[in-house]
C-alpha cells in the first residue's frame, strides 16, 4: 500500500527514472517506475527528489475516487 512504503532512492537508467522503496516493516524493497501499480494505486511520475502516487479511495462520500499522494526521497523533519 503506498501508506506502508518509503523512497529509498530515486535515479535515471537509459532515460527513464526508477525508485526505490521499502515496505514499513523493512523486509522487503522494491523497484518502481511511471505507471506501476500498487494494491491501492498507481505511481504518476518520478522526479529528481520525489514521486507521485494517484491512490485509489474507497469513500463513497468524496466526488474524486482518487487522491494524489507526494513522497520525498528526504522528507523534512
């Protein structure tokens, strides 16, 4: 789930941008690239410093069935 995962490492290979993530737990890691799916979404784009997720949201209540979500390779304190 994109909630459940941290950027470890973002970089370039033959002109398309990788990132490297690990799950919460840290037993796992794993490589993603644009247009990835996760259990709860897809990854949009990935920058320099950060990667874009569109996850899905199972709230009848919102008019977008979607949220986009931001991660930092160095988030701030």
């Amino acid at each position: 789930m994109i909630d459940e995962i941290d950027i470890q490492g973002i970089f370039q290979l033959k002109g398309r941008m990788f990132a490297q993530v690990q799950t919460s737990n840290k037993e796992k890691s794993y490589l993603i690239q644009e247009g990835d799916h996760l259990y709860d979404g897809e990854v949009v784009s990935i920058a320099t410093n950060e990667v874009v997720f569109k996850q899905v949201v199972n709230d009848p209540s919102v008019i977008k069935p979607f949220r986009e979500v931001v991660k930092k390779l160095n988030p701030e304190p």
